[in-house]
C-alpha cells in the first residue's frame, strides 16, 4: 500500500487562488493524501472556498483557530494533525504539477531518503508561466544551505519515518529556512528530485517579492537563530547574495 502524504497547508486571505492550489492536489496521480488546512484569520471567503471542498472529499481536513497565530504557529497545528509518513508542503497560492507525490515521493522510497525538495517554475499571478524554472542546487546540506537558500517550501517532502518528529519554529520570517536548518543540524540533507514539479507564483508585495527584507531576514537568522558569530555571518551572507542574484538573473 503506498504510504500517506499529510500536505500542510496555511492559508491567510487567499480567496483568489486557494481553488487553483486545492485543485493541484485533487489532480495528484498518487492519491493517498490528506490535506491539511489551518486558516489564520482570513476575512475574505478563503474557509468558505475549502469548507466546499472538505465537504466533497473526507481527505481534506480544514481547522480554523478562535484567535491570528502566524504562519508557523498555523503550520504546526497542521503538522501535529498529520498521520502521515511522509509530509509535503503547499502554501495557498501556489501550484503542483499532477505528478509531483508520485514522482517525488516514489524517489524517495528508491533511493533511501528522508528530505527532498525539486526546481520550481515561476507563475504570476494569473498562473500564467514567467518562462523561467529555478534549478535546484543538488545536495544540500547544512553548511551548503547556509549559503544558498534555495529550497522552495512548495518542493520540499520529508519522510518522518527517519527524521523523527519536527515543527516549524516560531519566529515571524524565514519559518521556512529555519526549518530545513534545524532538520538538516540533524544529519539530513535534502536531495533533489530529478524535474520542475511545482509552480511558484509571485505576488505584489509579498514577503518573498521584497528582496531587501528577505535579506533582512536571513541575516537576523544566521545571528538570532542559528547563533552564527559575525565573521561566520559575514562569510555566509556574501554567499547567499551571490546565489540569490545568480538565481533571479539566471
């Protein structure tokens, strides 16, 4: 029997394209999922719009907190609702392609490995391609991602059979990149799997689309997070600018 995929997925006013992001996973060729949605607040028709769907499919499971918690709080009670193996990420306004849990999570079972994460293809916010795939990296380790924050919340899979349990720290950005450090400080690199398998849409003034505070935000986690002394911060930094350029030229 293949094993359960527990999708995580926060949502905070994403009427506009959380349809397109369910849909994704409705149209997934490997079909032992859960979705798991926890909503942040939204005052728009995002919990209607998912309401709809869970009540169609028993597969998608939507929780709605009394009180805002942000993001990483918001993922955890996704994470600690999950049954799952393996446990996937998809944030509300963006895409898989259809093959993406067969092909990457198949990888992974062939090959041995506990995280994984994919290229990515780049929409707008029409979900019209920008004719641009952000390659991955190769194997990232802990010191290599440091310098590199490539990985795309979207692509990445991890098989909990082997990391053990894990949770989103909660800090207000870079949630992400904090979370592949503290699994990778573990001893688990992430590996990719062969092929653009998710789209990534950009949109106005999103906290991805301002470069100068993702900066920002990488620096206060090499001080505040990963407790890195200056001159470890320095080296790293310079290196995590080269690549972010690189990444947005090339």
């Amino acid at each position: 029997m293949k094993p359960l995929v527990s999708i995580i997925m926060p949502c905070y006013n994403a009427e506009r394209y959380i349809a397109q992001s369910i849909e994704s996973v409705l149209s997934q060729t490997y079909d032992n999922w859960e979705l798991l949605i926890t909503d942040d607040g939204s005052t728009d028709k995002s919990v209607e719009i998912i309401s709809k769907y869970s009540k169609n499919d028993e597969r998608i499971n939507v929780m709605v907190p009394d009180e805002h918690q942000g993001i990483a709080r918001t993922r955890n009670m996704s994470i600690s609702r999950a049954k799952g193996r393996f446990v996937a990420f998809l944030d509300s306004d963006d895409v898989w392609y259809p093959e993406k849990l067969e092909k990457q999570v198949n990888f992974m079972l062939e090959n041995n490995l506990a995280f994984t994460y994919s290229s990515y293809e780049v929409i707008d916010c029409q979900g019209n391609s920008k004719n641009r795939i952000v390659k991955d990296a190769g194997v990232m380790s802990y010191k290599k991602y440091l310098r590199n924050t490539i990985i795309c919340c979207g692509t990445v899979v991890i098989d909990r059979e082997k990391t053990g349990h894990f949770a989103t720290p909660i800090i207000k950005t870079s949630e992400d990149m904090s979370l592949w450090l503290s699994i990778m400080r573990r001893g688990f690199a992430a590996y990719p799997v062969p092929g653009p398998l998710h789209k990534y849409r950009i949109t106005p003034g999103s906290a991805s689309s301002n470069k100068i505070k993702a900066a920002c935000d990488v620096w206060r986690v090499y001080r505040k997070i990963e407790k890195l002394s200056w001159p470890k911060s320095v080296i790293n930094f310079i290196c995590y600018s080269f690549n972010a350029v690189k990444k947005h030229v090339f």
